[in-house]
C-alpha cells in the first residue's frame, strides 16, 4: 500500500495504490488522520485501488466521520466501477460524495 | 490508561491467548483480539480450529487450557488474528453413546452456534466441495453498521399490509430487470414497487443461513437438480444466508442485509423474519453433524428414551425448545436480529412445536413464548406464531399468546376458500370479515392477532386455487404425495390451463373476489407475492426444491395482467384509506358513538335481514364510519355486498345517514376498469337502494 500525500491552497489529495483490507486499512487510517484538521477539505485518490475488503470500507466510513466531526469533507475520486457497486449494495456508498475525475474531486470540495 | 486484559497470559505455537469472557457466546472483536466462547454440558474438551479462508486444512487448533473453562463454557481470546480472513469452528470431545443421547466426534468441526456469518455457500448454487472437512464455515462480524437514525417504524398491526416473498424469487426472473437478481440488493432496487402496490411490511421466508444442497437430487422428470430451495432448514441462526447476497463472495452479507433494512424503513416498509426454530438441517441420526448434534446433542434436541429423534417438525429432528439452554440461545438469537438489524418482526414457523416439552408434550405455560412475549428488547416486535405443527398440535385461536403473540390464521383461509368457492359457510365467513372475534375476543384478544390469508408460500397461488381442484407436484419427484390434499380450491370448470374464455373470466372474478374479502376483513391482510399479477405454480402446491420458474416472479405478468394488478392495487389503497377497515378493537354489535348505526350492521338480498341459513350463499354488511377505531376518527360507511351464489341477486341496499351518498368503489361483477375506482374518484350509485350482483360477484359502496 502506497499512500503519497499533496496539500494545495485548501486540499489534501491522498493517493493510495493497493488493495485496501484489513492488513493495510489501519496504516491508511492513521496516515489520513494526522491530517485531518478542523474544517479540512480531503480528497482520496482511490484510482489504482482495485480492490477494498470490508474493513477498508469501514476505515472510509470512520474516515467520513472523523472529517465530519470536525466539520471537514471528504471527497472520493476514481472509485473502481466494482468497488462502487460493492458500496452501493452495502450502503456504504450513501455516505460520501464521488466524484470521477481529480478535477471534478476539487470542485465538489471547493462547493458549498 | 492501557485495560491490562490486552496482554496475553497464554501462548500457543505463535498464538498468544488469555483467558476470554463467557459472555457473550459466540465471537466477539475485543481490543487486540477475538473473544471466542462456546458452551457444551457434556464435552470433557474443546479445541478452536482456525482456517485462512477457504483453506482446505486448518492453519492453527488450540485446545483450550482446563483454566480457561468456566462452567460449561469454554472462553479463549486470541491476540492478533486476521479476524476478516479467518473462519473458526470447535472440536467437542466427549462420549459417544446415542444410547444416553450423546454423538460427540471430535474428528467433527463444528460450525459456532453463535457464528454472525458463515461461509462455505458463498454464492448461490455453486456446487460444494463434499469432500470438504467443513462445510459451513463461521466467520467473524463486524457488526458495526452506521444506521444513522433508523428504528423499526412500529406500524400498529392493525395498520399492516403484509407481503409474504422469497428473496431469491422475487427477482431472480431475468425479467425483473434488477442489477443483482435473486438478492437482498435485488429487492432493495425495487422498493418502488412495494409503494406501488400498497403494502408496509414484507415477510422474508427464511434468511438463516441453510444449505439449498441439503437434500439436493435430479428430478426424475426433468433431470434438473432439486434442492432446499425455501430453506426451512437452518444451518445458523445468527447468519443471513450468503447465497442471497450480491456480496456473500465478499463475506458482506451482513452490511447488505442492514442496507435493505434501513432503505425500507426509509420507505414506510416494515421487515418481517420467517424464523425456523422448530428444527435445524442436521435432519435425525442419518444427518449431517454440522453443529448442535456436535456441540451437546441431548441439550438441543428433542430425543426418544432410546436417544432417537423425535419429528415434530416433519423434518427429522426437533429443537429442544423448552430447555433452558436452548431457550436462552433463541431469546439470544431473536434480540441480536431486533438490535443488530432493526427487524420490526418475526413468524415462527411451525410455532407450536415452541410450546413442547423435552418430550414433546404440549406445555400450558411454556417458558419460551412466555418468555419472548415479556422480553424488553424484542417489546415492540410483532410476533407471529404459524400455530400448529407436524406432530398434530392446532394451535389456531389457542395459542398461548401473553397478549402479545399473532396467528397465521388457517381457520381464515379454509373458510374463505369454501366461500370462495360456492360452499355455503356465511356464518363462518361473516365470523372472517369481523377478525375472528370466536377465536379471539373471549380471550382478550384483537383483531389483529389474525393474520388473515387466502394464500401463503405453503400452498397454491391464487391464480392456481381458481384453476385446479387437485394438487399437481410431480415435478418435486415424490410421486404426488407431498403437498396438501386439503386445498378447498376450485377450477371454474376446467384443471389447469384453457383458452375457455368463460372459464378464465370467471377465474379473474374469483380472484378478485378473494382480493376483496381479504382487503375488508378486519386484522391483517397479508398477500403472497406474485398474487397480485396472478402468478402460477402449474397447481404444484408444495414449490420447496424448485430453483426455476415454478417459483420465480416472471415481472412481464405487470403487463399481462395488468388489469388484475390495478384491482388489487386499488384494493389495497381501499384499505389504507379506510379505518373503519382496520379497527384494534372488535365490533361491539352496538351504537356507542350515538351515530344511529351500529359499528356493524348485517344485511343480504334484503337491507337488515341477513340470511344465516344452512343453504345461503349471500351476505352483506355495513360499518358505520363514526365508528372508525373504536369512535376515535371519522370514516364513510362502507357496505359489502357479496355473492357467492352462482347465480345473480338483487341487493337491498341499507339506507345511509341524510345527505350521504352510496358510491360504488368495487364491482367484481364488471370487467376493467369497472371493477374497481381509485379511492376517491367513486361514481355515486344511480338507484342508491339497491344493486344487482352478478353471480359470484362482489359491490363494494362508500357513503360519503
């Protein structure tokens, strides 16, 4: 599991590479959490994820919640065509918003 | 500050381990590891077994140190284990000697009673590995879904329309058009069509996990595989079956099922559980071992003095409901299913056997349903109890109810299929539409503790109880002989299909008729899925084994029979929109609102003068709206009119209040879109004192 990290004027981007499950979902969630900071704008880069386990959806959801609690957003981009269905069917997906593309990511961020 | 219960005080090979918790059983995710607890009364030893997933051979077994033993329970954490990718099972020792009622093998690995998912039929219909040394396999939950502010909706059950359905039928069909047919995702695509139709509350038949290659055998006509298709027969308790779920390959069948919960309340929609406690698939002595016969035999069934299995259930064995244990392990099940998923209810299948002793005699006070009726956690569930079962206990107005308990009510559909069908049973029928009161109200009991139906998964479907005298399973390969022989059903002239278009016409109205009575019956309507658009069976009244079209929803019926969709639709919105329909409290035969009226007045061929003798076939009667749940909201009167006869009759129509209106809202008599009105858009009646009924025809008036 790769994680590379970019800050722009108001956004984190968080690009991760690998599977997501319960081996790595935890070193993601501690990584991600250092930034989260009130008020913080994170877009995860899920495009060369191909595969989520259930606990990697969990570290999302507890992801969305700790930006939440803090009056943040979070912001999916390029989930696999698999792994969105997979959260739709399991009502993960309700939650967050996705966005397609990095660009569109930022928009949705930056709205209001 | 660090708990020090996070360090391990035990090793085993690279496994460190403490001394777990006894509570609660089955395993649980604590800080560092996984709790696991296990009770058997009777092994002298247990050992965990741990498999990487879908491993063929076990990765660790850890006997459990005579330390960590607490009474009967065996309790052990396990630090830093791979909970998402590993299945456990136990292996009990202890004596062998059905004699005494003990069939411990400690060459068995044994499935956790408790186990939240269990793998090993992953996807629907995947052939097993038999050679396989465990079959079903538990696996760990999170059990940490995000409900956000969903609670079951606790609709009064005198509110409720149920819609009885199989998960994989409802949507299997190719032409349901869903994006994962045949599942719990499948269903929630297609909430819409619940909406549509009116009702607010589905009953799943059962979700338990089961094997559908228990029993698994060609049909001797076809060669296709029979199997388990209902799945009467569970495997787990605690586990929803995989095979439903888009996301059992995932091991995520938990989350989907939580999805649809939540997204039907979200929806007005109830979620009713058909549960199978009576017995489990491990079937009598020539069975399976896969877990109870394993874990402690004489606790959880039913045996003979000789240590044979008693067969209440019909199917081979029986669960030991009344004792303490096993009494304790269904109270365990039914709240983790209340709290973990937000079920607003379950029926008991064959719910008599739940009143049975270890002996199989009939308890007066049995413990369990007491139990269950007072427990706090499952206070606001609707219970349903299926009362009778296959040792010749009849329940069906004597259940022993606490208050609390509903019944499938048999004595309902057998008197309204002979109605139904020219029998000349008014006094039972009219004792149907009132809500049973002889079954009930002497005992304090309400309307709704009648879930009335015509139809039920057992059984014909609608369209089949209008076009066959006799049951047709020769498809199921047991020469006939399964099924009931007691269908009270009738053909209209001719078994099966015809082009005979009399036939089929009267058919439709006998379908429509049986919609109407069950619609304006007091208690609570409850629908067979696929009715609605007159789905059939081909007359098989017993479809368990069949994974085909026999039991599938074919969704082009919408369009096919679109007419008798619209009927029943309209029927149901009828209902929801009337009260006076859906009282809590039985008719009192009196005016206690000073309406003038009685809440319910009889009538037939002539106003006020109902017919109640041995040879009538024609009944009418009329509620008084001001009487609407008991004087406490305002409702039209409402006048039913109906004639079971098979010729036509002339109905003196009872005078209503000044300045009402009779309005026709049904006429069976009349082909579509004359048979039925949208509540609201009623025409008023021309001759407002009387109607002609057709034969086997049904009016029903509105005044407003």
């Amino acid at each position: 599991m790769d994680i590379a990290i970019s800050k722009t004027a108001e956004i984190t981007v968080v690009k991760l590479e690998g599977d997501i499950d319960a081996s790595s979902a935890l070193g993601v969630q501690e990584k991600v959490l250092t930034l989260v900071e009130q008020g913080s704008k994170i877009l995860l880069d899920l495009t060369l994820v191909p595969y989520m386990s259930s606990a990697g959806l969990r570290m999302l959801l507890s992801l969305y919640r700790h930006v939440s609690a803090k009056e943040g957003k979070l912001v999916l981009v390029g989930v696999a065509e698999e792994i969105k269905d997979t959260m739709e069917v399991t009502g993960f997906l309700s939650f967050f918003t996705t966005c397609d593309t990095l660009d569109s990511g930022i928009v949705a961020l930056n709205s209001a | 500050m660090e708990r020090i219960d996070i360090h391990p005080t035990h090793k085993h090979g690279d496994f460190k381990l403490r001394v777990g918790r006894p509570m609660p059983f089955g395993a649980s995710l604590v800080p560092g590891g996984v709790n696991f607890s296990v009770f058997s009364s009777y092994a002298t030893s247990c050992t965990l077994v741990l498999f990487k997933r879908h491993a063929k051979e076990p990765m660790a077994e850890i006997p459990f140190p005579d330390e960590f033993r607490i009474g009967n329970v065996f309790t052990m954490t396990v630090f830093e284990i791979d909970y998402e990718n590993i299945e456990y099972g136990y292996r009990m020792d202890g004596p062998f000697n059905p004699d005494a009622g003990h069939r411990f093998d400690k060459n068995k690995i044994l499935l956790d009673p408790y186990a939240k998912i269990i793998g090993g039929r992953d996807v629907w219909g995947v052939t097993p590995d038999w050679n396989d040394i465990y079959q079903h396999r538990s696996r760990i939950s999170f059990d940490d879904f995000d409900w956000e502010n969903d609670r079951p909706l606790g609709i009064p059950p005198e509110d409720q329309v149920i819609y009885e359905m199989h998960v994989r039928s409802f949507t299997r069909h190719p032409s349901s058009g869903v994006k994962h047919p045949g599942t719990f995702a499948g269903i929630r695509e297609k909430i819409s069509y619940f909406k549509e139709l009116g009702v607010n509350a589905i009953e799943l038949m059962p979700i338990y996990e089961f094997d559908e290659f228990e029993h698994s055998r060609p049909s001797p006509i076809t060669g296709e595989l029979l199997v388990n298709y209902w799945g009467y027969s569970t495997v787990g308790f605690f586990a929803p079956k995989a095979g439903y779920a888009a996301t059992g390959k995932l091991g995520m069948q938990v989350d989907e099922v939580k999805a649809l919960v939540k997204e039907l309340h979200k929806n007005g929609l109830e979620v009713i559980l058909d549960v199978v406690f009576n017995h489990t698939a491990e079937g009598d002595q020539r069975g399976p071992t896969i877990s109870f016969r394993g874990l402690d035999n004489k606790t959880y069934y039913m045996l003979t003095p000789e240590g044979y299995y008693f067969n209440f259930s019909g199917c081979g064995n029986t669960l030991n409901c009344n004792n303490p244990i096993v009494r304790n392990i269904v109270l365990d099940c039914l709240r983790y299913w209340a709290s973990e998923y937000h079920i607003d209810g379950f029926r008991f299948d064959l719910a008599a056997i739940l009143g049975r002793d270890a002996l199989g005699y009939p308890l007066s006070n049995p413990p369990l349903l007491e139990t269950l009726a007072f427990d706090p956690i499952l206070a606001k569930c609707k219970l349903i109890a299926e009362a009778w079962d296959a040792g010749g206990l009849y329940q069906v107005g004597s259940f022993p109810a606490y208050g609390r308990w509903a019944e499938w009510n048999g004595k309902y559909r057998d008197n309204i299929r002979k109605f139904l069908k020219g029998d000349a049973t008014v006094g039972d029928a009219a004792q149907c539409f009132q809500g049973s009161p002889n079954l009930y109200a002497h005992q304090g009991r309400g309307p709704a503790t009648s879930i009335n139906f015509i139809t039920a998964h057992d059984g014909f479907t609608l369209a089949d109880l209008v076009s066959y005298n006799d049951k047709h399973n020769e498809a199921n390969g047991e020469n006939n002989n399964d099924g009931g022989n007691d269908n009270d059903s009738w053909n209209c002239g001719a078994e099966g299909w015809t082009d005979d278009s009399g036939i089929n016409a009267l058919r439709s109205r006998q379908m429509r008729n049986a919609i109407a009575m069950l619609m304006v019956s007091q208690g609570v309507p409850m629908l067979l899925m696929g009715d609605e658009v007159g789905r059939s069976q081909n007359g098989n009244n017993n479809t368990y084994c069949h994974d085909n079209e026999l039991n599938w929803l074919n969704w082009d019926l919408l369009k096919t029979n679109a007419s008798l969709f619209r009927f029943v639709k309209n029927s149901i919105a009828f209902r929801n929109a009337h009260p006076v329909l859906r009282n809590k409290y039985h008719f009192q035969n009196r005016d206690y609102v000073g309406s003038g009226y009685a809440d319910i007045t009889w009538h037939g061929t002539q106003a006020w003068n109902a017919d109640w003798s041995p040879s009538s076939r024609t009944i009418a009667f009329m509620l008084c709206g001001k009487h609407a749940k008991a004087g406490s909201v305002e409702d039209n009167y409402i006048y039913v009119a109906i004639n079971m006869h098979w010729e036509a009759h002339w109905f003196e129509i009872p005078g209503l209040p000044e300045q009402l209106r009779w309005h026709v809202s049904v006429n069976t008599g009349c082909t579509s879109p004359d048979d039925i009105w949208e509540p609201g858009t009623e025409a008023k009646l021309e001759n407002q004192h009387g109607i002609l009924l057709g034969d086997r025809s049904i009016v029903i008036l509105v005044g407003k």
